[in-house]
C-alpha cells in the first residue's frame, strides 16, 4: 500500500486525500487550523456567503424598477438595512458547517487527520508537531504540499483587527464601516468593495492601475467599473497607497502623492504571500521561484523525485478550483491513474462582483495580441429579453471561436450568477465544440443563455467571413 502524506487541509489538500484514499493509498493529512484551509475558513465560503447577503441587497435596491414599492416617500435603502453581526454569525457559522463535513467525509473514507505543522525532514519524510509541542514522524512513499498562501500586507499599512483589516478579518465587524477604503482593484478588492457598497457602506476603491480588475477583460471591467461610480462608490484610478494609520476611530490613507484619503476602517488587498517558509523544503531538494511559491510541473510535481504541491503555495493560479484539480492530478500521477496534466486554458473564473465577471479559455488580449487567431462576437443584454425582464441593463456574452472551424476557444460573462452561466462555454472550450453544433442545441426562451446561441449563431458567418 503506498504510503501518501498530505500536508494542508484545502482544497489542494483534501481534495487530493480523497483521490489517494480511492486508489488504495494509505493517507494521512495534516492541516495546522481546520479542515478546508483558508479557502473554508477564511477566504472563499465566508467571502461569498458575504456577497450572498450583498447580491440580495442589490436586488431589493434595483426592485423599485421593477414595480416594487417600499411605502409613502420611502426607497429600498430606507426601509431595509443589514444587520453585519448577524450577517457574520452566519458567515462564520457556515464556514465552520463546512470545515466539520470536510472533516467527517474524511474520517468516512478513512483518512487519518493529524492536526499541527508538518515540515519536511529530508527526501518524503515530514515531521508534524503538535500544539503541545509533541512530534510524530511520517515516512511517506508520497508526498504532496498544500500549504496555501496568507493576505500581504504593508509594512507601513500594518493590520491591527479592528479598524485596519486584511479580508480574514472583516468578519469580526459588528457594525457596517461607515466609510470603507479598500487598498487594492484586484479581484479580492472588487468584490470586497461591491459587496459592502451593496450592504451600504460608503466605500472608496484605491487602485493603483488605469482601472479595476486590471487582470480582467478591458470591456468587462469597464463595466463594472461604470457600475461601481453610478452606484456611488468613489473609485480612485493611479492611486497607490504609501501608509496606513489609525488616528482614533478613523484611519487615514496617504496616498505616494501626498493625499490623505480618512474613512472608518480600511481594508488591505494588495496580493498573497505564499506559505512556504519553515516547511523544510531545501532539505528536500523543492524549489521555490523568485517570490517564494513552489516550482511545479503540469502534473503537480515539485523538483524533488516524489514530492508534489498543489494549490495557492504554488502560484500558478490562485483559485480553489485550479488547487482541487492539481491535488487531483498529483494522486493520479503518483498512483498510475490515468491523468491529463493540467490545461489552464481550459480553467473557468469568476469574480462575484454585482455584476459577476465569469472568463474561461482565449481572452480578448490574446486575440488583440495575435497569441492567438480568432473572430469574436460581443452582444450586450440589454437586447435580451429576460435581461429586460429581469431589469439588467448592465453585462455582455463575448464568445470566442478559431476561424474557418469555428471551434470555441474562450468567453467572457457579464451578468448576475455569471458564475453559473459559464459553464456552458466552459463545456464547449474543453469538448472542442464548434459554433455551429453549439447554435443547435436548445435553450430556452427567454433566458439569458439564449445569448450564447445568439453569438454562435452570429460566429457561423464572422469565422468564414475571417478567412476570406
């Protein structure tokens, strides 16, 4: 029986626990806090249990449109308000909810969690010390890291948990910001921002580059960005922040221009830092590249024979999807399964901003950069009929095909749950399905998806026309 251990318990972690266990490995995984990693804990399942609450109150702020009223003189934001405390009980209980089926899956299939740091001791040998200062050494005929990464901060912005925050720490507040300054346009930032913006806060967005999600589409991120500044947030293009200081119950943002931005509280979220440091890794032979993440190949395997890595403490890209699937493919490799290395061309993202941002496969700077040949197609849903139904004004469908097949290559989703509306596309880029068998497949009328059909349809003529 081959002898597998894990150390960390997020999705790279567990998710790999699981393949090892189902290939009649003998697995042990070692998680230092609870079981699901940060990604369970503290980033993913609170962060959109959060937004959860916020696309709510973006929906009763847009109902008025729609022929809802809220009483004599009275608007949407008037009547209804959010309680943050209970908004963060939830949060944090659902996160805890989550950690403890985690946990119990685990313990159903028969994976043996030890709870402490695991470290590396030479070639496939971690030892796990525990909160008591006890140790156990593992020998292991495979390993696999999966330690994560943790919030960057400032050494002039240092968080104190109260009132200058990282995103781990939002969900202690009791009460809503009254002025929020979030320091970072980059996926965490946006949709920190949108979803306090939504729940009421007076938010003010630092980003430091020409706009928003400066790692997004251009025309997605124009739009939310457009959204952002219609809906009142106060958005602060080529700002960079130089310091952050707490002065009473008010912080204070110097900016590297000399201007002071003062709010209630500010939030940090200016990239990750990953958790690589005292894991032994140079006793084992792992290296790490330049900013410290873990060397891997596409089929999760680190520099040293045996030893593989999955998830944010490599860098290549940092979601939980991409992290479950690397741990995924490490225990195929590792056990003789059969297994596809790892395609990120094929890898669906989303931003849960209101509107959700949802990309997969060819962008549009690979079109406008000629890294890749394809025709495109743009349609906006304000011509959608369920779109004026439902009183969406804002978003697009962008779709992607190569000329003269017509194959589907990427796409891009502006729109509420975009997130659920990708996976369409998503199918499509991995199948390799053309333009013209994807047109052919039913959707329903009305429906948001039914401008997917609308620009396959549209991509039949444009990647001929492409050619000629």
């Amino acid at each position: 029986m081959t002898r597998v251990v894990i150390v960390g318990g997020g999705p790279g972690g567990y998710e790999a626990a699981l393949v090892a266990r189902q290939l009649g490995g003998e697995v042990v995984l070692i998680e230092s806090d609870r079981m699901g990693g940060s990604a369970v804990v503290t980033d993913c399942v609170p962060s959109k249990t959060l937004i959860a609450t916020a696309e709510l109150m973006t929906s009763v702020a847009d109902s008025e449109e729609l022929g809802i009223r809220y009483g004599e003189g009275a608007d949407a934001r008037d009547t209804v308000r959010v309680d943050l405390s209970a908004v963060n009980q939830r949060v944090l209980g659902l996160a805890q909810q989550q950690s403890d089926d985690i946990s119990t899956r685990l313990g159903v299939e028969g994976i043996r969690i030890v709870i402490g740091h695991g470290r590396l001791d030479g070639p496939r040998t971690v030892v796990v010390t525990a909160a008591d200062g006890s140790t156990e050494r593992l020998e292991a005929d495979v390993v696999l890291l999966a330690t994560g990464a943790h919030p960057r901060v400032l050494p002039t912005a240092v968080p104190d948990g109260e009132r200058i925050l990282t995103w781990t720490q939002v969900y202690d507040l009791e009460t809503l910001p009254e002025r929020l300054i979030v320091v970072g346009s980059g996926v965490t930032g946006a949709e920190f921002a949108s979803a306090y913006d939504a729940l009421g806060a007076d938010v003010v967005l630092v980003s430091s580059r020409d706009r928003v999600l400066p790692g997004e589409d251009a025309d997605a991120a124009q739009v939310l960005e457009d959204v952002f500044t219609r809906r009142g947030m106060t958005v602060m293009g080529r700002s960079r922040a130089a310091s952050v200081r707490r002065d009473g119950d008010q912080v204070v943002v110097t900016l590297t221009d000399g201007t002071e931005v003062v709010g209630s509280h500010c939030l940090l979220a200016v990239g990750s830092i990953a958790n690589t440091a005292d894991l032994g890794l140079d006793t084992a032979g792992v290296a790490v590249d330049e900013a410290g993440f873990i060397t891997v190949d596409k089929v999760s395997r680190t520099t040293a024979n045996g030893i593989y890595a999955a998830g944010d403490c490599t860098g290549v890209l940092m979601l939980a999807s991409v992290a479950a699937m690397q741990g995924r493919i490490a225990m195929w490799h590792a056990l003789g399964d059969a297994v596809t290395p790892l395609d990120l061309r094929q890898v669906s993202s989303n931003v849960f901003t209101a509107p959700e941002i949802a990309t997969v496969g060819a962008t549009q700077q690979d079109v406008d950069t000629s890294e890749v040949t394809a025709v495109g197609v743009t349609l906006p849903l304000r011509t959608n009929a369920r779109a004026k139904m439902q009183g969406i004004t804002d978003g697009f469908v962008k779709v992607f095909c190569l000329p003269l097949t017509g194959i589907i290559i990427g796409g891009v989703v502006v729109a509420p749950r975009a997130s659920e509306l990708i996976h369409a596309l998503s199918v499509a880029v991995h199948s390799r399905t053309t333009v013209d068998d994807f047109a052919q497949a039913f959707t329903i009328y009305p429906s948001l998806s039914g401008s997917f059909a609308e620009a396959a349809r549209q991509l039949h003529l444009h990647a001929v026309e492409h050619v000629r």
